[in-house]
C-alpha cells in the first residue's frame, strides 16, 4: 500500500511539474462524444515501399522536395537535413534550435519551416536563417505545426495548441479543448493574422491550387476542416471530412487535385470510450510522458478529393516500411512519408 502511495504521489509530483512547464496549469478535460468512425476499405497496401534510413536521430515528421528533386526533412533535434538522391548520403543545412515540423518552399525557392519552438521561419539558399513571425494575431505561438504557401505566397500555419507546448501535446487530446488556431502570414505586410480558432489540435495544412479554399486537420476530432476563401461561401467553413478511422495529422496537395492525408494512428477504442469520462482523462494525464502511448506501430494515408470523397486508402497494418505516418508529399510519381518516431522516411509509387 505504501509502495502504491508513493507511487501515486510521484506521478502527480511529475504530472504538476510538466503542467507548470509546458501547460497553462492544472489538467481540465471536457466531456465529448466521438463520431463512430467511417468505415474506408483500403485500396492497397504500401508496395514498391523505399525505406530511407537516417544517419542518426528521428522524427523526419515533414518532406519537402525542392525543383532539383532533393529531399528535405527536419529532426527532433532540430536539424535539417537534405538529399540529393534517396541512395546518396545527406548532408545537415542547419539547425533551427527548435524542433522543426512542417516544411514547404515557396516560389523563390527559400525553405520555410513551421517550427514548434521559433514560430515560422525562412531560409534562402546560402543565406542566414529568418524569424517571419512568431505570433499568430498578436499572441504569441505555443507550437506551431504544419504550414502550406498559398497561390498569392500568403503561408497558411497551424498553431495546434494554445495551451500546451510540444513535450506535453498529448495533454491537448487529454483535454480536448478546442484551442488550435489556424493563421495566416501575409507577405505584403508582414502581418500574422488569426483566421480560425477554437480548433481541436489543429495540425496539417493545405491550400487548394485554385486558392478556392484552405483545408486545416484538427487530429483529436477526427477530421479535415474546411475555410472558403472565395466564391458564394467566403468566409464560411465546413467539413470537408470527418469520421476518420483514425488520427489524421499532415494533409498536403497533390499533382491532380488530390489531397494526401496522413493517419498517425488508428483509433484506439479504450480512449474514445473515455470521451465522457473527464475526470478519468484528467488521471490518465497524470502518468510520467514516458509511460503514455505513443501511437500505433502502422501506416496509413489516404487520397481526398476536394468533395470529400475518399479516391485512396493505403495500410500497412504492421508498419513494416515505416510507421507513424504524419506528412505525406507528392513529387516526380511518389509519394514521400514522413514520420513522427520512426528513424528513416519512405517513399512509395504514387497509386
């Protein structure tokens, strides 16, 4: 009894110190109910699969792949890295000092990164590494996410949590309080503008190629949403879709139309059941980071079009080629899989 004592006031000594750190404060889940999940047949597997192992380290979460065919990832430590070749050997361009997640160059071919420490940055080639903004509407970014450049160069970003920093993000699915924002940095001004909040772990971004919308995944209600940007409902937002069968995270644009969404994980029925039940999340929040699940070891992304249908599902249910898919990039006939925790990116035909 002691034993467990001890125990128990450890984890909570552990859990206030992460709260006081990286949070707002003490833990203060809602009670929700989640959709029953669509059922997708999936469309294949990841055959033709190219694992790409890195030199050290993990955590390629975003690809970027520039005119001249190299690939471009980030680390959780903070470096960039880039290939010229999938066989060739990488070589590191920097370091943020932060922990760079969504990547994207614009139509100069400068790198901007979104970045979950520094905000948004930019680098040009050879040059020094750019602070654009580190705000989101006058306050303040607390984990800037994924970002995608619109047609007229304005950056759309993610600011997934306004309450918790990168090391305890599993404390905004905990909560499930709806405070992601999705913002805008304007390049003819320099301003960051707040376009949406009250977002649920708002995460990938994408833009459509026509500018008719911009498309933000909010991971911990299982769906894609959608704001208008012009024509009858501008201004409006919807839900291009929902019901995943599991968590969406990175959502980017392809060569045709289609919109490449990343499943992190599949959903895990023990914590849907724990929607309504706040005060048993606010406990399961308590454990040390360590001893709470990291997502499942499989992959998954699927093909969107811009109604909403689903055009492809690929699985991998075991996670052999690679496993926590979060960012997937279409160029030159593949597709390019980031990952959270695995310690290589892949590549795959496109289907």
């Amino acid at each position: 009894m002691a034993g467990r004592l001890a125990l128990g006031v450890l984890s909570l000594g552990l859990a206030a110190a992460v709260w006081a750190m990286y949070g707002p404060g003490p833990l203060a889940p809602v009670a929700w109910t989640p959709p029953p999940g669509r059922h997708h047949p999936p469309t294949g597997g990841l055959a033709g699969i190219e694992r790409v192992e890195l030199p050290d380290g993990h955590g390629p979460e975003d690809l970027a792949v520039d005119a001249q065919g190299r690939i471009v990832t980030g680390l959780h430590d903070g470096r960039v890295m880039r290939w010229s070749d999938p066989k060739a050997q990488p070589e590191t361009l920097f370091d943020t000092g932060g922990r760079p997640l969504g990547l994207a160059f614009d139509r100069q071919g400068r790198l901007v990164i979104a970045d979950a420490t520094r905000g948004i940055l930019r680098w040009p080639e050879g040059g020094p590494l750019q602070t654009l903004t580190e705000t989101c509407g006058g306050t303040p970014l607390t984990l800037a996410d994924d970002l995608e450049i619109g047609p007229d160069g304005t950056i759309w970003f993610s600011d997934a949590s306004s309450r918790w920093r990168l090391p305890a993000w599993k404390m905004d699915f905990v909560e499930s309080r709806p405070s992601g924002r999705l913002c805008a940095w304007v390049p003819t001004t320099g301003q960051s503008l707040e376009i949406l909040s009250g977002l649920h772990f708002a995460n990938g971004v994408a833009v459509d190629p026509e500018g008719r919308f911009v498309l933000v995944v909010e991971s911990s209600r299982y769906r894609v949403r959608r704001l208008w940007l012009s024509g009858p409902r501008v201004g409006e937002d919807d839900v291009l879709i929902g019901d995943l069968p599991g968590v969406p995270d990175g959502i980017s644009t392809g060569m045709d139309g289609t919109f490449w969404l990343a499943i992190a994980s599949p959903r895990d029925p023990t914590l849907d059941a724990l929607a309504g039940w706040p005060s048993v999340r606010r406990i399961f929040g308590q454990l040390p980071l360590v001893l709470q699940p990291d997502p499942a070891r499989s992959a998954r992304f699927m093909g969107v079009d811009a109604e909403g249908a689903v055009v492809a599902d690929r699985v991998d249910p075991e996670g052999t080629g690679i496993w926590a898919v979060t960012n997937v990039r279409e160029a030159d006939g593949w597709l390019y899989l980031g990952s959270l925790l695995d310690t290589a990116w892949a590549r795959v035909p496109r289907p």
